[in-house]
C-alpha cells in the first residue's frame, strides 16, 4: 500500500464554486439561520461569522448551541435547484485528474447529495475511487470537518496509507496547513478562490507563499 492517493476538495478546486454556488450558499444559510433562531438577517450574518471562526463551520455551531439538526440543516442550505445548469469546470483540469497515477478521493465538507450533484454536472464521478463528505467526518460521536487534523489522520488511516502518502489539493489555505501539519502532502489550488467575488472570511492574502505547499493554479500542474 505504497501508491499515492489524491485527496480533492470538491468547492473552487474541482468548480468554480464562486460563480453560482457560494452566492446561492450565503443565502440559503442566511435564511437557515433567520428562520431557525429567530434573529434578523444582520444578526444571522454576525453568528455565522462567529461560529465559522470558532469552528470552522456554521453548522458545528448551530449543532453545539441551538440543537439543530445537521441532517436537516444540510439537506435545507444545499438543495440549489437548477444546480446541474450551473456547475462549470475547466475540461483540461478534470482530463487531467483522469491521468493522475494512484487512488482519488474526493474529500469535501459538504453533504454526499450535494458532491454527487456536482460530480454527476462535470461529468467526472467515475474518476474517482471514493467520495468523503461531512456525513463520514464523525469521530466519538462529534464531527471533525476540515480543517481538524484528527480526522485528517483518520481518513489516512481508513484508507490504509500513512500520511505521507496523501496529496490534498484545496482552494482553503487553513486546509492546506492543516494538511501540512499531519504530514500530507499540501497543495494550494487557488485558479477559482483567486478570482472569485466570494473569498471566505478566512483567506489569506494571495502573495503568501507557505513553506512546504506547494501552489498551482491549474490540475494539470499535478502529478
């Protein structure tokens, strides 16, 4: 079990998620969050900050303070009708990740649904050998999205690989070091995060070049 095995984020690495997704995204959370606690839609704004801040994710929070349900939270922020329409990639990206020598796994904090979606749009759900989302980043009965180390090592582990072995392309720089601190390979993808009206509230300035990631703006960079 020495092959290298490719760990892809699915949001602005595989799509260009900032083109249609993460405008829709915002909004549906927002309305998640007003609808569910009550609260106007300036306050929803400051509470998602907070909690994307504190645990990288509005739903650990949501989880952890107002007893939502994360099942139905993520089946309510990510219906997207008209998603199929939406959903654009580069093609000499995604026939260059069909060329890439070992296993592929897509590793997403978004729900299964919503990867398959997106996935089924490009046209790539046979390129790779498995899909992660959120719904398998439970550990001990709490759950570990990205950037949580743990689960990092984790995934390594149920794959049968040391760290070592894994190459995880991200558009998040907290991913990427995240990745780089358990001894995964990191790589920066930035070609669709760069460009896009909606960065995160975590981005980092774009001049940063951090020991040991390596950075590219196309997939055909890989291999």
């Amino acid at each position: 079990m020495t092959r290298r095995v490719w760990l892809f984020d699915l949001d602005n690495t595989l799509h260009d998620a900032g083109a249609w997704v993460f405008a829709q995204m915002n909004d549906t959370m927002r309305s998640y969050v007003v609808d569910t606690l009550g609260v106007t839609p300036a306050e929803a704004d400051l509470l998602r900050d907070r909690y994307w801040r504190r645990y990288g994710s509005t739903m650990l929070g949501l989880v952890r303070h107002h007893d939502v349900s994360p099942a139905h939270f993520l089946h309510e922020t990510h219906r997207f009708p008209g998603l199929e329409q939406r959903v654009t990639g580069h093609r000499h990206d995604l026939a260059a990740i069909a060329r890439l020598r070992g296993r592929r796994i897509v590793l997403t904090n978004a729900p299964r649904a919503y990867a398959m979606r997106v996935l089924g749009a490009l046209g790539i759900v046979q390129l790779f050998d498995e899909v992660l989302s959120i719904e398998d980043m439970r550990m001990f009965g709490h759950w570990r999205p990205k950037p949580d180390r743990r689960m990092l090592r984790q995934v390594a582990a149920r794959l049968g690989v040391h760290p070592s072995r894994c190459v995880l392309v991200e558009d998040s720089l907290d991913n990427v070091l995240a990745a780089r601190r358990v001894g995964m390979q990191p790589v920066w993808m930035q070609r669709f995060a760069r460009r896009g009206a909606h960065a995160g509230p975590r981005v980092r300035r774009w001049s940063v070049h951090p020991s040991g990631v390596r950075i590219v703006q196309s997939l055909r960079s890989l291999g």
